[in-house]
C-alpha cells in the first residue's frame, strides 16, 4: 500500500515541479489517471493483473 502512497505522491510531485499552477485546472487530476491508464493500455503486453488471494 505504501508504495502506491509513495507513487502518486512522486506523480503529484513531478506534476508540480513542471508547472506550478497545474492543479488549478478544472480537469488537472482527470489528465493525471487517463494518462497512467493510458500507459497500462499501451503496455498491451496481454497478461492480466490478477489481485493477490486474500486466504
């Protein structure tokens, strides 16, 4: 979970370091998961997240 946290946080970061005002666009964190969705879908390696068993 912790690195989830840690990521987006270094995501939010790197955001903010390129552009000072970019969170102050309406769509700004709408942009931000399109985009790492859009890297998923590009990967198209064809596996599968499968979740871990929760047993």
């Amino acid at each position: 979970m912790e690195e989830y946290i840690n990521y987006g946080l270094s995501v939010l970061a790197e955001k903010m370091k390129e552009d000072e005002g970019y969170f102050y666009n309406k769509n700004s964190f709408l942009d931000i998961f399109k985009g790492l969705t859009r890297l998923k879908q590009e990967k198209g390696d064809g596996s599968e997240d499968v979740p871990e068993s929760l047993d």
